[in-house]
C-alpha cells in the first residue's frame, strides 16, 4: 500500500475495535469500515475479513433493535396480520383443498411477520407448542369445520385445560378462477387463556357434581360416563384433584381419540363475552 491511498488498518485492529459495545462508537466505526474497505480492496483476504465484520456488525444492530415477544404483542400482531392477509392474493394456494397444507402456510407466514419485529423461540416439534415462551400455542382451521388436533398427554387436560393458550386463526378460502390465485380471508382471530382450554360438557359437569355436594364416588362415576382413558389409580388421584381444586369452565369441545381433536365453536361464539376468551379480530 502507497502513501497516495492512504493506511488501511490491519484485519486484527479492525476484529479487536469492532468487538467492543458500539453503542457510543457507533458512527465512528462505521467510517472506519467504509474507510478500510475502500483502502484495502486489492487485497482479496482483508477485504473479506473486513465484509465478514460488517456483515455480522449490521447483523447484532438489528437483532438487538428487535423487541422482546409478549402477550400482548403477539395479539396485536395477530390482528395486523389477519387484516394484511384478507386482502392477500397467494397463487400458491390455488386449487389446494388440504386444510393441514393451508394451515402450514398460514402459520409460517405469521411467523415471518414476528421475526420482523420481535426477538423469540420459534416452537417445533420437540418443544410441542409454537411460542414455547409465552406458554402458547397457534391453530389454523377452516370456518366450514371449525377445528384440529392436539397431541394427547393425559385426561386432565379435558378437565384442567391443555396446559398452554391458544391462538385461533378461522379463515374461509376463495380460489380465483380467472387469477388462478387464492385468498384466505381471516374471519376470527381468537385467544384462548390456558385455563379455559378444558372440555365444555366435562368441566361443566363436574361443577355441577360439586355444587350439588358431589363425592369421589359422583365424580369417578362421571368419570365413566364421560369415558375418560383413566385407570382406577388415576381415577382416584384425579377425582381427589377436582374435590380439592375444582376446574375452571373450559369452552373448547374436546373429543377422545388418539390424539385430542379440539373444537372451536363455542370459542367463536363466545370470545369477547366470557373472562379469558379475547376476540382479538
């Protein structure tokens, strides 16, 4: 390097300032690599070095400008993204009668929407739930047939609810013939609290057995009408459970089988009304 083009600071000057907080340097270090990557561009190993630094310098700005994923933020979002995506024309979708496919396509594009803004863990399947932070789970389903699976864990969840809440995306889908394009319109979006994820009938049920002085023996025989996958073990220790703390009034309707299929009926026609069932959109 010439005196007529300047000094060019070493890659390993440049790693050791770039390393420090840039809060209070920040424009600084900005001319620094502008600068250097002007003066050291015949030399192929520096000028790497030196994009590589500013790659991964843009890339913490904006990861440390995102915010931090909450409740709330996840609702409002939901709203915004509901409106956004009812006037979305999506080819991709055209044709497609597969409620599982459309509800993959719907729950990663939501999810790239809070990426854009928010810092958090993304669920998979290990982690069982979408938004394992928040304690939340989404669901996609079809206005015709309000409803989809859950993994089965034990038959408390009919009583004492899942275990997480649930966000509740309803959409009614129109193909366009003459576009060959789909939208989904987002009818409702719903939040539904943790503790009003129980069965209706179940929980309903066994408020009814205590209110009327109910004893274990009312509730494992209700437990048999119900035909709860319970043991006589389990039986005993649940009914103890709901004599000592009984359930809150869960809304969804929740159907035995392999897995739980939960239904969103009475959620739709109740959000808004009842205490931990928000109508988001």
């Amino acid at each position: 390097m010439n005196a007529a083009r300047g000094y060019a600071l070493p890659p390993s000057l440049l790693v050791n300032r770039l390393s420090h907080r840039f809060s209070a340097a920040k424009a600084e270090l900005r001319c620094m690599l502008y600068f250097a990557k002007r003066n050291t561009r015949p030399f192929s190993a520096t000028s790497v070095a030196v994009d590589h630094i500013f790659a991964k310098t843009v890339q913490k700005e904006h990861y440390m400008a995102k915010r931090k994923l909450n409740v709330e933020h996840l609702r409002r979002q939901a709203k915004a993204f509901s409106k956004i995506e009812s006037s979305h024309d999506e080819p991709s979708l055209f044709g497609i009668t597969d409620g599982k496919a459309v509800g993959t396509y719907l729950e990663h594009k939501f999810q790239k929407h809070l990426h854009l803004k928010y810092s958090y863990v993304e669920g998979s399947s290990a982690k069982g739930i979408d938004f394992p932070e928040l304690g939340v789970d989404m669901k996609v389903t079809s206005v015709r047939q309000p409803q989809s699976s859950c993994p089965f864990k034990s038959a408390r969840q009919k009583i004492f609810g899942l275990g997480y809440s649930l966000l509740v995306f309803v959409y009614e889908k129109t193909d366009n013939e003459q576009e060959r394009t789909s939208r989904l319109n987002i009818l409702h979006a719903i939040f539904v609290d943790a503790h009003r994820t129980g069965d209706f009938q179940t929980t309903s049920g066994l408020l009814k057995i205590l209110g009327n002085e109910g004893n274990h023996d009312d509730i494992r025989a209700f437990f048999e009408e119900r035909m709860l996958p319970l043991d006589d073990i389990q039986a005993q220790r649940l009914a103890e459970e709901v004599i000592a703390s009984p359930p809150d009034l869960g809304y969804l309707t929740i159907s035995n089988a392999l897995q739980w299929r939960l239904q969103y009926s009475r959620v739709i026609q109740e959000a808004g009304n009842v205490n931990g069932i928000h109508r988001v959109l």
